[in-house]
C-alpha cells in the first residue's frame, strides 16, 4: 500500500483514514439494492453512505472500469458470484465483451456487470477518474519494439539481459523479474460519468492496442510474462498461467478469435506446481484437491465452489495476511472456460508433464512436438499466427 500511495499519505492516513476494503467485514457491508436479476449488491458501509465517490483508477485493457468494476472491488462474495459465474463469463464472451470491449464500434460489457454496475450507480454519486498509460511494461526499450526494429544496442541489451537472467538461476531471476518497475507514462485523463469515462478510456486503448489480423488460423502460438495481475510476488502457478493463457491473451480480440474454432494454442511456459504459502494457500488446495477431481469450470462451480467461498481459514487468511480470498481460484479459472470451449486442443511447451495434465491439457519439450500433438485436431499443414507479447494488443480479425 506504501508502494501505491507513496510514504507520506501512508504513514499519516493508514489504517484510519486509508485502508483497503474487506469483503469479509459483514458488519460494514450494506446492501444498497438488488439487480433486475435478483443479485443483491453489497457495498462497504463507507460507499453507501458517501455523499458522493470519487473511483479513480487506470484502465489497461478493454472492458475493464465503470460501475461493474467498482462493484467487483468494492463488495461481498455474494454480489461477486453473479459477476463471475461461468454462465455470466460465457454470456460476456459470446457477446463480445472477453475481448477489445468494443463490437463493431458498440461498447459492450458482461450483463451481469452492467446489472449490479446500475444498482450501485442508482444508490451512490460516482465521480470517476480515470486514466490510460503507454505499452511500456518493462523499463527495456527492446520489449516494447519489434525484434526488426531493434538498434544494434537494443539487440545487445536484449541478448545481456537474457544471459544474464540465465546465470542468475531461479530464485535470483525470480526476485529481478518481480522487481522489475515499468516505464509507463499516462496517455489519457478522463473524468466524469463512470461509464462515460469507461468508454472514453476504451477507444484510447482501441487506438493504441489494436492490431488488424488478416483471417483466423489453425494454431496460434503464445508465449507468457513472468508477471501478471494476480500473482504480486509469488511464482506464476499453474492455474495462474492457465488463466493468463486462456482467461487474458486468448480474449484480447474484437470480434472473432484469432484461432478458429476447434483450433488448437501453444503456449511458452514452464507449469511448474509451484505456490506462494503467503499469497496462494487457496490455490494450492483449488490444484490439488479440486482439479485432482475435474477440470471443467461447470462441475467445479457447483461442487466445490461454495465451501471455499466461505471456508473460515481462507478467510481468516484473507483479512489478517496477504493471501487471496479462497474464491479467487476458482474465479480465475472460470474466465478460461470460452476458450476451453472453443479449442480443440492446448499444449504448453516446456510445461511440466504432471502439472499440466492436472490442468486437462498436453505438455510438449519443442514447438515441432507441439505441432506433432494438435495435428489430430488441425492437421500436418495448419496456418500459425504468433500473438506477440509484450505489448498487449488487440486482435482486430477480419
């Protein structure tokens, strides 16, 4: 939290009048309304009494802001199970709404999120303030241009750094790439109506994002970040790297995938079963006990979902240490379900064998042996499109 509002602000205002909010705090949760739908909106006691809130944020991907978000982050496990069930991610995806937040030019959004987004708009004046930054996820000038456009010094700082991550061994490469503090500056300040301002922030990162995509293929080949939204500092797990495969980089589109249906993804990454005590002790038990059992995102929604949800260790975990709450798992791997659905097949190269197998997909040593496995499914000739990352992009498809 220091790290986010500077030392000054945090040491005169934490935890009085700074603090993050606890969705387990039943005495100050507040129901302020219930959807069309029936779900109950709960906000904490401090937003539905305000006068007025002021939301402000950064918006890095489309779709992301406005009042649906402000509920997700702001409310109870109740209110959150409407927003991310797998038929309310199913329903998003389908609309249109996974992807570039945009369908031909018409600004879309999850129902379920427009739904408890209204409630909480009806209750609460909301003033939003919202920004948009630049592709520069890492301080390297090499990891934001394309290897053809790089200098002769850009391709020797890319081939030191790479070295030298190499010598440096797990741990240490572990403890620089978390380190590691992006060169981003804003490109654009918005204020005002949270969904007026959620739109404006869309088409800034439609014009910065997008990258026009001639047909959709037979495979598209990924690589993954060491580093992503969920993990802070802990090591990217194999759910983790599931949801950044299939829940992140698969949905970044407009319009159509840019993999057929039925098509297969490969994926750069090594799915180690590897988890952070600290961050992740819900993850841990979701890989061993829940996908030991199944993988599909339905049986496990309505098996398992409830008794994590309200396990009182997760949760005790969750409001007196730095863990994620015990649905967080399970929510993640929700957001994979579309493309689990819309894939034939998903290898990761380099993967372990075990871990992946735990996931329901295939582990392969080489990008040849990857294409030997999906070519069942797309056949021994496929057209490949490589989805380069960083930066993030949005695949326009036509």
């Amino acid at each position: 939290m220091a790290g986010i509002v500077g030392e000054r602000v945090f040491r005169s205002f934490w935890p009085t009048q700074l603090a993050c909010h606890d969705a387990e705090d039943a005495a100050n949760l507040v129901e302020v309304g219930r959807s069309d739908a029936g779900e109950p909106v709960e906000v904490a006691r401090a937003v539905a009494e305000a006068d007025l809130l002021v939301a402000v944020g950064i918006v890095q991907g489309p779709g992301q802001g406005g009042l649906g978000a402000l509920v997700e982050g702001l409310s109870s496990y109740a209110s959150l199970r409407a927003v991310h069930a797998v038929a309310a991610v199913t329903q998003a995806a389908a609309a249109g709404a996974g992807g570039g937040g945009t369908v031909d030019g018409a600004v879309v959004q999850g129902a379920a999120a427009q739904r408890v987004g209204a409630v909480l708009g009806a209750a609460v004046p909301v003033f939003a303030v919202t920004a948009t930054v630049n592709a520069a996820l890492g301080p390297a000038p090499f990891l934001t241009r394309r290897e053809w456009e790089w200098s002769p010094a850009d391709s020797a700082l890319a081939f030191g750094v790479g070295r030298g991550l190499e010598l440096l061994g797990g741990r240490g490469r572990a403890r620089v790439l978390r380190d590691l503090a992006a060169d981003y500056a804003i490109t654009s300040v918005t204020a005002g109506a949270p969904q007026a301002v959620a739109v404006a922030a869309w088409e800034a990162l439609d014009a910065q994002q997008r990258v026009d995509v001639d047909g959709q293929s037979d495979v598209v080949v990924v690589g993954l970040p060491p580093f992503g939204a969920y993990q802070g500092g802990a090591p990217a797990d194999p759910v983790l790297a599931a949801h950044g495969a299939l829940g992140d980089v698969f949905a970044r589109h407009r319009g159509r995938p840019v993999v057929r249906e039925n098509g297969a993804m490969i994926v750069y990454h090594p799915v180690a079963a590897r988890f952070s005590q600290l961050h992740q002790p819900s993850y841990v038990d979701f890989y061993e006990e829940v996908l030991a059992e199944s993988s599909d995102p339905a049986t496990i929604e309505a098996k398992f979902e409830r008794q994590y949800a309200t396990d009182p260790w997760y949760a005790s975990l969750y409001r007196t240490s730095l863990a994620h709450h015990g649905v967080h798992p399970f929510h993640r791997w929700y957001e994979t379900a579309p493309a689990r659905a819309h894939l034939a097949e998903v290898v990761f190269v380099g993967g372990d064998r075990a871990a992946c197998a735990r996931l329901g997909y295939r582990a392969a040593s080489t990008l040849a042996d990857a294409l030997e496995i999906v070519a069942g499914a797309v056949g021994r000739d496929p057209s490949i499109t490589y989805l380069h990352s960083p930066p993030q992009l949005i695949a326009d498809v036509r």
